[in-house]
C-alpha cells in the first residue's frame, strides 16, 4: 500500500514549515482593507503612513480583500503608526 502524507515529520511531530517567532518586534506592518472603497495604491499608503517615519518599501497583494506590507527603516517608528 502506498504511505500518506500528512505534513508532519515523524520523528519529531512537529510541522515541517515552522512560522517565525511572533514575539520577536519586526519593522514590517501588515495592512488588511476589506472592501475598499477606492483603489489602493502605493501612493495611497505612502502619504499615510509616510507621517509616522520614513517608508523604505511598500508591496501591495490581492488576499481577503487588499493586503500591503509597509516596511520602516526602524522599529521604533512602527510605534508611531499604529
């Protein structure tokens, strides 16, 4: 009979994609928008998020509804744009 897969490694039972430690502070913010109203564009989020420090990187993906990743240069600056 053939074997199945189930994602686990069986030594260890553990998943074999392990997600990063959630605890560790990075200086990337998630944006989720659910039925946008208007388009959103990097230049969009530039100019909100561009008053709390300085942005370095903006990538914007379509996964339940909108979803862009805002990166700071620092993680300080994250405090301020929550």
């Amino acid at each position: 009979m053939g074997q199945a897969h189930t994602g686990f490694n069986a030594t260890t039972e553990e998943p074999r994609r392990k997600r990063p430690d959630e605890t560790k502070p990075n200086h990337v913010l998630l944006f989720t928008i659910i039925n946008p109203m208007y388009p959103i564009t990097v230049d969009v989020l530039h100019t909100i998020c561009q008053s709390s420090g300085q942005v370095l990187r903006i990538v914007i993906f379509k996964k339940n509804g909108v979803q862009a990743m805002v990166e700071y240069p620092l993680i300080q600056t994250l405090g301020l744009s929550r």
